[in-house]
C-alpha cells in the first residue's frame, strides 16, 4: 500500500521499527546528527542515518498524518512509514 504526497511515494513497512526517507525534502524539521545507527538496504549494502525529524503531509482522505521521529537515511531509495510504529 502506498501513499504519495508532492510526488514522493511511501510504502507501508510491517518490519522496519522506524520510519525512514531518503533525502530532506518534506521535512518540517530535522535534527542532524549521527544517529549511530546503521540501516541495511536492498543491495545488502548498510548506510548510517544522519537525523531525524517529522515530517507532514495530506493523504489522500484529506487529513494530514504527522510522522515524528522518521530518520533520515540519505542512501535509502524508499520512503517508509512503519506500521509497527503507526
């Protein structure tokens, strides 16, 4: 299941214990630091997140979801929202 906002997608991820994007865009703030976490991604390869914030935006039942704590991972190809943390 996806959602989309401003052209990016977000897909529903019931593993991830975070939610995750890949570039700041669409943050409403963000915290950079060294999070001292390393994610691994599709190619097997791992990356370290560099923040976290929160993002907003407006699905398409028309009410807005606020995301906190989404780390920035600015390797990552996907946007994710984890369902474990919804």
């Amino acid at each position: 299941m996806t959602s989309t906002t401003r052209g990016n997608v977000w897909y529903l991820d019931s593993r991830e214990i975070f939610h995750m994007k890949g570039s700041k865009e669409l943050f409403n703030n963000l915290e950079e630091k060294d999070l001292q976490l390393l994610i691994e991604i599709g190619d097997n390869g791992r990356c370290s997140t560099k923040g976290i914030g929160t993002i907003t935006f407006k699905r398409e039942s028309s009410s807005h979801l606020h995301l906190e704590n989404v780390m920035h991972v600015p390797r990552l190809k996907k946007n994710l929202i984890s369902i474990v943390v919804l």
